[in-house]
C-alpha cells in the first residue's frame, strides 16, 4: 500500500515535461476495470491504447498511414496534435472527417506502446474525466444528456458496450 501511495504522489507532480510512470486503476462510471500504466505529461495525464480499449473504445491504430482510429468515431494524428470526428450517421466509416479540437500534447510512443491525452481525447465524446489523487482513481463518466450530443457523436456513443 505504501508503495501504491508513493507511486500515486509521483504521477501528481506537474513540472513541465515531468514523465513519471505509474500505474492507476481505471473505472468507467463508477465500475472497476483494472489497472493501467498512465503518466503525466505537461499536466495531461496519458493512457496508453489498451486502456482506451478497456473503456470499450476499440482503437484501431494504423502505423503505416502514422494515425488512430479511437471509437470508430474520432481519427487522432500520431504525429501531429490533429483530431478529427469521423462518419456521418447513421453507418460510421470515414464518409466525412470533420477537424475537431487539437490535442494538448501530441501522442507519445513509450516502450512499444502508444499513449494518447485521456482528457482530450475522451472529452471529445463528451465524458467526463475525473482523476482521484488520494485513491489513484481515474474514473470516466459518459455524457447522461444524449439530446444535446451531435448526431455524429451519438451515433459513435451507441456503438460503445454499456450505451
């Protein structure tokens, strides 16, 4: 326990560019998904695509063409700090890619894996993201008002398991 406590205090520290590895349990509203290596970058704290993918997200990553498909619904640039909400209701694909926000911090290959920004890429399809310090939660909460969602959003949202 100790251990956890002193990993948690060092992923919490927000100087720039400070990079400490730790692990976090992730929990989508409310429930247990298990834990998961995330740092902080600039103050953003990272996931890596298998948590992303533990949250029901199914990324799609495509190395070749240097981007990601997250959700079936938003393309993320791995080399550049672009974002884009694909698909066009009510079939995704990418009939349409609208640029959307740009990221905080472009995504970041480390050890093999590659990690995106949590609270800008989940805020893209309007979750929440609230990180607990003391207990080393990060809880992901999706949208509770779907009528104000847009319709390329919605239609992705439905495709997540539990919506």
């Amino acid at each position: 326990m100790k251990q956890l406590i002193t990993a948690f205090a060092l992923l919490t520290l927000n100087t720039a560019g400070a990079q400490v590895i730790s692990e976090v349990q992730l929990r989508k509203n409310g429930q247990e998904l298990g834990q998961t290596t995330a740092y902080l970058l600039d103050g953003h704290i990272m996931l890596p695509l298998t948590a992303f993918a533990t949250m029901g997200w199914k990324p799609l990553l495509d190395t070749d063409n240097h981007i990601v498909d997250v959700a079936a619904c938003l393309r993320i640039s791995l080399v550049k700090r672009k974002m884009w909400l694909i698909g066009s209701p009510p079939t995704l694909g990418v009939h349409s890619a609208s640029p959307i926000a740009e990221l905080p911090t472009p995504p970041q290959l480390r050890a093999g894996r590659w990690y995106l920004p949590a609270k800008a890429v989940l805020n893209q399809l309007q979750h929440t993201v609230i990180f607990d310090k003391a207990t080393g939660r990060l809880n992901v909460i999706q949208p509770t008002d779907p009528p104000k969602i847009n319709p390329n959003v919605e239609v992705c949202l439905a495709n997540l398991p539990g919506n």
